[in-house]
C-alpha cells in the first residue's frame, strides 16, 4: 500500500528506499491514516502509523508493530506569533526549554 508522493509518509519512507535501492509496489493507495489501517487489517499490506495510532491499533485489532524499527523526524512547535505574549504558551515554551535544553 502506497500514499501519494507528496504525502507526509512518502517523504519519510523516500530517503529510507533509495538508500536501500527498494522500490515499493503498489497494491493499493491511500492518503489517510484511517483509510491505510483498514487496509492493514484487511490483510493488504503494512503501513506507517503514528506511535499512539499503532498502540491502540495493536491493542484492539491485534496488529503487530515493528519496533525494532523507526524512521526519524523533525517535528516543530509552533503557534500565532501574536499569542507569542499569553501567559499559558510562555508557560509551554519555557517547559519545551527545560525538556530540550534549549533556547526558544
């Protein structure tokens, strides 16, 4: 099973394949998470899932993860730069310093 080129799962499984020299074969294509579940369960193939996603998936499905594999991500923070003065996200960005001992 195969999500669009441009979609967020293709770009992290792209550098993945090429450094391998794998080609996927498409069995079917899908673009939402929900959509490439039901086909996982369907028996059609595997498909990339958030962490949360796949845990409850295994639990109430029986679907097994691969976990002793991972492909790395960055991920952002972000907000309304006019919200940047509210009390609640000074809050939040001075906790997001003290977790990644980082300036914000």
């Amino acid at each position: 099973m195969l999500a669009p080129p441009t979609s967020s799962h293709s770009r992290l499984l792209a550098p993945v394949l090429q450094e391998r020299k794998l080609v996927l074969k498409k069995a079917a294509q899908a673009d939402q998470e929900t959509s490439m579940l039901a086909l996982v369960r369907a028996g059609v193939g595997i498909s990339l899932a958030r962490d949360v996603v796949a845990l409850r998936a295994s639990q109430s499905d029986g679907l097994v993860i691969a976990d002793k594999v991972n492909i790395g991500c960055d991920l952002r923070f972000i907000c309304l730069a006019g919200s940047l003065r509210r009390p609640e996200l000074d809050c939040a960005f001075q906790a997001l310093s003290r977790a990644w001992r980082r300036t914000f």
